[in-house]
C-alpha cells in the first residue's frame, strides 16, 4: 500500500493536487500515519513520501503550491517533529 502511494506521489503528483480536498487530505494523512508507524520500514517509506511530496511541490505553480502549503505544511511539519 505505502510503496503504492509513493510511486502515485512520485508519478502523478500534478494529477493527485487536483482531488478534492477530502481525497488528497486523505492521501496526506496516509503518508502521515506511514512514518507515526511502528515498523521501521513503513515509518522510512513514510519519510521518504513526504519528502518527496514537499520536494516535488516546490516545482509545482504558485496557484497550487500556496493552498498546498496553507492547509497541510503546518501540520505535517508538527507530526515530523512529534515522530
């Protein structure tokens, strides 16, 4: 499932931005919940996912990147540092 997600967020990001809200909040506390796991493995794909989203992000147009960034960096941020 979360190698899944990873290959959709490194393949189709442009694509994934545009689901509604609901969906990609979905797709987003996904991620989260992958690196709060447990298992190392699923923790680091977690990690990796969300670096990757943020990375890619930073080349997607301001009309995007900026709700992007109003309603998910906070929090995401805020469980980076809880793990």
């Amino acid at each position: 499932y979360f190698d899944m997600l990873s290959a959709m967020i490194q393949r189709c990001l442009p694509h994934l931005i545009r689901l509604t809200a609901i969906k990609f909040k979905t797709l987003v506390d996904s991620m989260v919940w992958a690196f709060k796991h447990t298992h190392r493995e699923i923790a680091d794909c977690g990690l990796a996912m969300t670096l990757d989203l943020l990375g890619q992000m930073q080349q997607q147009p301001a009309d995007l990147r900026g709700p992007f960034y109003a309603t998910y960096f906070m929090p995401i941020l805020q469980d980076v540092f809880f793990v």
